[in-house]
C-alpha cells in the first residue's frame, strides 16, 4: 500500500486521487488509440460543439462516473486509488454506499471536470469568435470548486460532496 509517509487523511486522498488519475488517463489513451485506429488516424471532426460534448461525456465522464461508483459500491468500497492507499468510502453510519448513492457522489465530484470540457469544446468551436457570456459560469465552476474543495479536504477533513452525499472516507 502506499500509506508508508501517507499519515494524513487528505493526503491520502491526494494520493488515491493521482491513482485513479492514472488509471483515467490510461482508459482516455486507449480510447484514443481506438479511434485513430479505427479511422485510419483521421476521425471525423463533430458537427457542433455539443456533439463534441455528448462523444466526450460518453467516451469518457460516463465511464470515469461508472469507474467510481462501481468501485465504491464494491467490497473495495473504493476506487483503485483509495484501495492502494488503504482508504474506503461508507456511508455517514459507517454502510455501504448503493450503487445509486455512489453515482450521484461522484456525479458531484465530476462536475467541474465536465464543465471544463464544455469550456474546452465551446471554445475550440467558437474560432475567433468570443465564447458566450454563460461559459465564464462554466469556466469558474471548473476553476474555482475544486478548488474550495481542496480547501475544505486540508482545513475539515472532508469535502462538500462528502458532507452534501452523507459519505465519508475512512482508513480501512
């Protein structure tokens, strides 16, 4: 385990995320392999920014969505990550998380990484353009949340979507 020098709870959970960072960008890599094979390395270019969007959030939010709540709902109750790290996700009375409760927390945790993504296609489709005004919300969410919640993670211990999902994570 990777808990040798890992005494703090938050930096565990640094450290887990940085796994599971790894195993997101593995999945993100051969999805692209996948593609440029298929294509003869010349995909087609989406028609508009949101089907750009709606390819991305199936190629890759929904299976990082699935990948966490799957893993919390498992025996592991945790990722790869938490596994490695020897942390666990539970419910606030110390349960199992359902399949459903560990879908809407990472749904909440993935939030700003979705509004990034729809910052990053309404821009590469925007050309010279300036983007709309409605993306600098987007844009602050994706900058500004995570932040908070490392702020929160180092001064209480826990996230907002823990305390909002009624989760915690505990070592195992």
């Amino acid at each position: 385990m990777l808990t040798a020098g890992l005494r703090s709870l938050p930096s565990r959970r640094i450290a887990a995320f940085g796994v599971d960072a790894c195993v997101l960008a593995t999945w993100g890599c051969l999805v692209f392999a996948f593609v440029m094979v298929a294509t003869n390395a010349d995909p087609p270019r989406p028609g508009s920014p949101w089907t750009s969007q709606a390819i991305g959030f199936l190629c890759m939010t929904a299976p990082a969505l699935l990948y966490g709540a799957v893993a919390e709902r498992s025996a592991w109750c945790g990722t790869l990550g938490k596994r490695v790290t020897g942390l666990r996700v539970e419910t606030t009375l110390g349960g199992r998380l359902t399949f459903l409760h560990a879908l809407l927390r990472n749904g909440i945790k993935f939030t700003p990484w979705e509004c990034g993504h729809t910052v990053a296609h309404q821009a590469a489709f925007a050309g010279d353009a300036a983007p709309p005004l409605w993306l600098w919300l987007a844009a602050t969410i994706a900058c500004v949340v995570p932040i908070w919640w490392s702020i929160n993670l180092g001064l209480l211990g826990e996230t907002p979507f823990d305390r909002w999902t009624r989760t915690r994570v505990t070592s195992r």
